[in-house]
C-alpha cells in the first residue's frame, strides 16, 4: 500500500529538520510501507523504538525523532510547551512528505498522539496509544509543588548524563512545567484512537469517549493481523 506515502524513499534517512527556533534529529527508514511515525516518551529518545522497529519489520515505514532538547542532536528552544510538541509532528511529517500515517506514542507521546490525531482524524489511518491520554483531575496545587521538588533534587545529577542524550538539556522548572502542562491541561482527557483490523471491535472516540463504530473502517491501517 503506497497510497499514503507518496514521496517515500528506500533507503534510511536521518538528518535534521527546522522547527520554529530549532531543528529535530529524525530518522525515516523509508520504503514502500505504511508510514508509522514514533512519538517518545516525555524525556525518552528516538532509541527507544529499535526493538519496537525489529520486531515490526521492514512492511512499516518507521519515522522517529528526538523531541526539543532531548537526545543528543535536537536543539534546545525557547518553547517545550506541549502546543510546540503538536506542531513538531507537522513538521516532522511535511520534512518526509508525509500526509496519512499511524501513530504510535508511549507516555507524553501518547498524549501528543492523541492531540494530533484529533486534529487531524483525516490524516490519521489509526494510533496506538501507550500509558498515555490519560484523565487531567488528578492533578492539583500540592501534586505540582511535589513535581517542582522532584525536579530540582534530579537537576543535581542530570548534567552528568546529558552528555550521553539519556536526560534533556532543559533545567529544573522547564520540565517541571512541561509535566504539569500535560498532566493540567482540560484537553487531554477522553481522546484515543483505535486501530486493529478488525473494525467491529473499535471505532473513532470523540471528546466525550464515547465510541463511534460507523467511522472505524477509515481508521484502521491494512497491516499485518498480528501487529495491533
């Protein structure tokens, strides 16, 4: 199927891509597949996915990228808001001439996931969805000041292994604010995708959750039965 990947490659590319004030690290194994876009956890690396990629084999088009300041290529930014992590799909995706793909987030991915696809029903053939998009009440005033704390003790140690890409190149209250950006914000509760292929046992989810089956065939990507 080559419909939703109009300009793919067949060869490995990485490089980086300009973003607002920065550039992401991205790599896009190319080929004919389904274009499968990897959204990583909060302070997690594109790295993270090469057992996921194994294990999915060479059918999928997989495209990873180190978000701002994570990894040890992405520039840092005047801007980790979780608004800026959406748009950073957009950009990763235009770069690779990408116009429909399956997500596939863990965590804070998981979340931007569900944001994009969202927004973007049409260009999403489906989304896996990984201890993420998950209800905001949790969080209240003592919960941000535990986070804050928590912070500041892990900036003790965290320039240590910045130089290995395992932690990011934000301070203390950067990623302080970026978790309770998530976690606060009203808009990330109740929004998922579904993908496997068998369209009667999922459908589409709008803002409420409520499921809605009459739209799920669109949803779901023709890939490998075995692969949900």
């Amino acid at each position: 199927m080559t419909t939703n990947n109009p300009t793919s490659t067949n060869s490995t590319w990485t490089g980086m891509v300009p973003v607002d004030d920065t550039a992401l690290a991205v790599t896009d194994t190319g080929g004919p597949g389904i274009p499968v876009v990897f959204l990583n956890g909060q302070f997690a690396t594109q790295g993270y996915w090469r057992h996921v990629i194994a294990d999915l084999g060479t059918g999928w088009r997989h495209i990873t990228y180190d978000e701002r300041a994570r990894g040890r290529k992405s520039g840092r930014s005047a801007d980790y808001s979780f608004e800026a992590a959406v748009r950073d799909v957009d950009a990763v995706l235009a770069a690779r001439g990408v116009d429909r793909a399956v997500l596939v987030g863990w965590s804070y991915g998981a979340v931007v996931g569900a944001h994009w696809a969202h927004r973007n029903p049409h260009r999403t053939i489906g989304a896996v969805l990984v201890d993420g998009a998950f209800p905001y009440d949790w969080l209240d005033e003592a919960m941000e000041q535990r986070i804050r704390k928590m912070f500041r003790r892990m900036n003790m140690f965290m320039p240590l292994l910045r130089p290995t890409g395992l932690t990011p190149r934000m301070n203390a209250e950067q990623m302080a604010e970026s978790n309770i950006e998530r976690d606060g914000s009203p808009a990330n509760v109740n929004w998922a995708r579904c993908w496997t292929p068998s369209p009667s046992r999922c459908g589409t989810w709008s803002p409420r959750g409520r499921p809605s089956a009459a739209r799920a065939t669109s949803r779901n990507a023709s890939g490998p039965a075995s692969t949900r």
